[in-house]
C-alpha cells in the first residue's frame, strides 16, 4: 500500500508542476492575454476577486507542491535506503535470465545434419545470421548481468566475500565469470574482420564453447542447466553424427585446374545418394590440416553424374592456396596412366534445401559475382536435366549476369557451357561484365579462344574405395534422438536414487549433482556414438555400391571446342553493371510475371539488388497490364 501512496503521490507531484511550469509558458502569448482578460472578469464578480484567482493560479501549486513533497518523503523515509541497490540488482538478474534464454536457442541455428530450421524453410547458410543474433544478444545480456552485480557488490565492499561465495542453490560466481570471458574470447575472434583474414583463429577459439557450457552449468546449476540443455545436447548429437558421417576418407579422383587458380575437385560418390541444387559440402583434406573444415557448394548434379560429385575451391586464402599447390605439384605415380598419388578427403554432407524451389517461377535471374556463380552451376545442370528428361518445365527464360574482375575468371562457366551454346533448347542468355579490364571489340568468343584449356589431373585411388555417401536417413536420425533421450533419462534416475539419496541431498554440495548431471550427459552420447557407428558401418559393408576404377577414367571433357556460336551473350568490359537497368529490362522481355531472383556474390552487391528490385519503375505494368513480381533470394557459398 505505502508503495502505490508513493507512485501516485509522484505522478501528482509531476502532474501539479508541468501544470505550473506551463503557465509561465503561455503567458507571453496573445492567446494567454485574450483568455485570461475574460476569466479575470468573471473571477471579479466573486468573494475573492482576481486577486483570488491570482493566487491559486500562481501561488497555490508551488504551495501544494511543498505539501504533497514532504508528506512524500515521510513515506519514503519507511523504505530501505538502498532500494535501488536492490532494483539494480533484479535488474541484473533479469538480464542473467534473458542471456539465458539466448543461449537456449543459439546452438539450434548451427545444426547442420537435424536443423529444425528446415521446418520453416531456412537452409544452413542462412540459419547462421540467427545464430550470430542470438550470440551478440547473449552477451549483452550477460555483460548487463554480470556488470550490475559486480556493482552493486562493489557499493557494498562485498566482492570478494560473494566471488568466492558457493551458494546452497548451487551457483559459483566465479564459474559464472569464467564462462562470460570465454564468450567474449569466442565473440571477438568471430568478428568479420577476424573470421575471414585469421580463419584459423576463429575457428579454433570457437572449440572454447565446451568450455563455457561447462561453466554456465556450474553458474547456474542443474535447475537452470535444463533450459538450455535441449540445444546443448541436439548440437553434441548432431556434432557426433558429423563425425560418424565423415569416416572413413575418401579420395580425389581429378582435378581440373584452371587458369584463374581454381580447381574443380571430383569425388567418388554412392549412386543413391541424392542431393539439390545450392547444397553444399565440407571438406577436410587430413594432409593439410587434421582439424579444419571448409563449406564449398557443389557444382555438380545428383541426376547427371551419378557416380561423382564436384565442387570448385579457388585460392585465395591459406588453406585453399595450400591446396591448389598441393594438386598442381602432385608427382605422377605411373606415367602412363598419368595418375598422381592418392590425396585423402573426408567430406561431410550434402547439406541444402529439401526441395528445388527454383521451380516454382516461370522466369529466373541469376546474378553471381565471381567464386559466387558455383550454385548456378549446379542449378542450370539441374534444369538441363529435368527438361531433357520431361521430369520437370524447363523455364521460359534465364538470364544469368556474371560478374568478375579479370576475364579469364570467366573459365569459371565451363561446366554449364554446353547449355549456354544451346540457346534455342534451354533459353539461356548469358550477360558477363569485367570490371577491371578495358578492351573494345573483344566478343565472348575471343575471350574464351584466348584462355588456356583447363589441365585435368586424374589421381590414383589405390588407398581407398570408399564413396561418399552422405547424412544418414532422416528416420534413423530421429531413432538415435530418441533413444538417446531415454538413456540420459534413465541414467539421470540410477544416479538420483543409488548415488545421491534423498537423505544425503542435503548433505551433498551442489557441485556432486551437476558432475552428474555431465555423467549422464556423456552415458547418453556414448550411447548415440554406439548406434551411429553401428548403422554407418551396416551401410558401408553391406549395402554402399563402391566406385571402380573404370568409373575414374569417365571424365567429362571441355566442350570449347564443340561450338563457338556465342554470338547471342554478351561480355562488357570496364565497369559494374547498373543492376536496375538489367532488372527493368529482363522484366519487360518476360512480359509480366513471378520472377526468381537468386543472388550469390558480395554483401554490397546482394543489398543492390535487393534495392533495385524493389523499385516502382522496375515492376511496371508491360503493354498487357502485367506487372512483374521479384522474389529476391540470397544465396551463400562461403558462412
């Protein structure tokens, strides 16, 4: 009661003193004076005359405002002095429980193999923004919390008695401090900046969130560790069947290095295995780094090459320059089957959407930006496909706008040159700008006439016949989940009644119960690695059709030379295309209608895009009345 007496003696105290303060306000103005003369003259006809109306006007709130101020602060002087003290410190601990919940959701983002944002339609690469959102807000919250308590315990001269303070409720502040650090290290070293120039960096300080989810729960206890440990243990499955997945190694079977210092890798891979357009994969190439992965998407398509699957590295960090040097100083084991020695791979995926929403639009606009056109490689490999087979309508028209800094990236197109000489068949218009060259008069032609052919490399495959086979089904997945679950369910119970009895609860330091909780934790996830192994090696032994070596030799060729009617694209030299203009003219050619917009290149260039898509004079009605609508997706070949 005392509280809300205070709360609506303060709202009159304000109310009474704006009222005030907005006298002195209008009193200079013509309004004022016109207004008051009239009052003034009705108030002369009263008991106290104007004076009166004088007083309570001007006089009489600042009186009020003394009377109501001190019958304010007697209440008051009832409370605690240090109330805010108080206030600070539940604000902290509110802030504790919405870094908390942050952190309940941040790990399901990075599920790569069981993402339960395949639900909503986000793919991986995608799913990552809400994954670096969700951190940054963690940490915030946790800094908040962290901040204001070790304030308010500083008002109070009590930092270090409540630092090493080991609670009933089972909280080590320490431990809690530890674990706010070890975000901050993970934090700083995922900065952009950081990520993409020290990759090595990033990625090995990353491995530190063992050590903070460990720490969190020593912070928080068991009570709070539940929140969170949904997240915690689909990531520890969904890690371990990553790993499962990625053994044993296979082996490259060629390579084809181009002149722009890229390769195109090809892998053996199960016939059954299929995948979509825009999937990508992770490599790892044991020779060069035991622990690092890298994402590439795949340039090939599951329906044309059956027995292989292709992804294109181009050097331009430390890992991929190691890699190029390592396939184009590979020594030749027998010279003459021109095969060099065999290079171990592990590969873990595909991962990608479940289903070719490309399909669903009548028209495409594909605008890729260097290493940025390797999706639509297999994207237009996919079409050609469906529409040669009858599977699926092959669409109306693509336009596909390629930009690069030097005109030999454009070597890059080679594997979807058959459908680009093909123009009548799969209505393919090519639009490629150069931004860092000027030459006038060179035609498509000239340029790719002027670039060296690609040297293909065929390496032996002696040290393995193992195939990439990919992710196990969905099924036995939601198997080991499931199984899984019920041993830390039963493990936890054994504990809870043979180790710790309800006697000895009381007993027992919190910390015993948490050390459980981690037993049950690694019992269960022992228990998965079982089934994991177990249904990977079934499938290997019994049921995967292993590459041959006469699958090796059946390597596609360049098609340069079969034809040079490339008279119908177009190659511009010297600056960035105007996408807005692009964009109005391809919508006028289509006349009107759903157009896919995908997109795989540059931030800057993605936002440019987006901007010009959304235009009004971009989606203007064509002389039928037809208005055509943009239906932006960004696409990612590197996280």
């Amino acid at each position: 009661m005392t509280r809300l007496s205070l709360v609506i003696l303060k709202l009159l105290l304000i109310f009474i003193f704006a009222g005030w303060v907005s006298l002195w306000v209008l009193k200079p103005t013509e309004f004022w004076t016109r207004k008051w003369k009239g009052v003034e003259a009705k108030a002369s006809t009263t008991a106290f005359g104007y004076n009166g109306l004088d007083f309570i006007v001007f006089t009489f709130p600042l009186i009020v405002l003394s009377i109501i101020g001190f019958i304010y602060l007697e209440l008051r002087r009832g409370e605690p002095r240090n109330r805010w003290q108080y206030k600070l410190f539940r604000m902290a601990t509110r802030c504790g429980l919405l870094s908390e919940a942050c952190l309940a959701l941040l790990l399901l983002p990075v599920l790569r193999g069981m993402s339960i944002f395949r639900f909503l339609g986000i793919q991986f690469e995608a799913s990552i923004k809400y994954h670096v959102w969700l951190g940054s807000a963690m940490i915030l919250f946790a800094t908040l919390h962290g901040g204001g308590t070790l304030f308010v315990w500083g008002i109070k001269h009590r930092i270090q008695d409540e630092m090493w303070k080991w609670q009933k409720k089972g909280r080590i502040y320490l431990a809690g401090e530890i674990a706010l650090t070890t975000a901050f290290v993970m934090a700083l070293t995922a900065l952009p900046q950081i990520r993409r120039k020290w990759f090595q960096v990033f990625y090995y300080t990353h491995h530190l969130y063992v050590v903070f989810i460990l720490f969190f729960l020593f912070h928080g206890g068991d009570r709070h560790f539940y929140t969170v440990f949904p997240g915690v243990f689909l990531f520890a499955l969904d890690k371990l069947l990553r790993v499962v997945q990625s053994r044993p190694e296979t082996c490259i079977l060629s390579a084809r290095v181009f002149p722009c210092k890229a390769i195109e890798l090809t892998l053996p891979k199960d016939p059954r295995l299929k995948y979509a357009p825009t999937s990508v994969v992770f490599l790892n190439i044991p020779s060069i780094s035991k622990l690092q992965w890298h994402p590439f998407s795949i340039t090939s398509s599951s329906s044309v090459d059956e027995h292989s699957i292709s992804v294109i590295v181009k050097s331009e960090g430390r890992w991929t320059s190691s890699l190029h040097s390592k396939i184009t100083h590979a020594e030749e084991q027998d010279s003459e089957a021109d095969q060099r020695g065999c290079i171990p791979v592990a590969v873990e995926g595909p991962y990608g959407p479940a289903t070719m929403e490309l399909l669903r639009y009548n028209n495409l606009l594909l605008v890729a930006g260097g290493i940025g056109v390797t999706p639509f490689l297999s994207i237009l490999r996919e079409l050609s496909c469906s529409s040669s087979s009858g599977r699926n309508a092959y669409p109306d028209r693509i336009n596909l706008i390629y930009t690069i800094k030097k005109s030999q990236d454009v070597c890059l197109l080679d594997p979807i040159l058959p459908l680009l000489l093909d123009i009548k068949q799969f209505h393919t218009k090519l639009n490629v700008f150069v931004t860092r060259e000027n030459q006038i008069g060179t035609t498509l032609r000239d340029v790719l006439n002027d670039i060296p052919e690609a040297q293909t490399m065929n390496f032996s495959t002696a040290g393995t016949t193992y195939a990439v086979h990919g992710p196990e089904r969905l099924a036995w997945m939601a198997a080991v989940i499931a199984l899984s679950s019920v041993m830390f369910l039963i493990s936890l119970v054994v504990f809870n009644h043979f180790v710790i009895t309800p006697a000895a609860v009381q007993k027992n330091p919190p910390s015993q119960t948490d050390l459980l909780l981690v037993c049950s934790f690694a019992i269960a996830i022992i228990f998965a690695a079982i089934m994991a192994i177990a249904l990977r090696w079934n499938r290997v032994t019994n049921k995967l059709l292993l590459f041959s070596d006469k699958q090796t030799k059946a390597m596609k060729q360049s098609s340069l030379e079969a034809s040079r009617d490339l008279d119908e694209h177009d190659i511009h030299f010297g600056g960035r295309p105007i996408f807005q203009d692009l964009i109005s003219s391809f919508a006028r050619e289509t006349g009107g209608s759903d157009i896919g917009v995908f997109v795989c290149g540059p931030q800057g260039m993605k936002e440019s895009i987006a901007l010009a898509c959304r235009q009004p004079r971009v989606s203007q009605r064509n002389a039928k009345g037809k208005r055509a609508n943009f239906r932006f997706h960004s696409l990612s070949f590197t996280l």
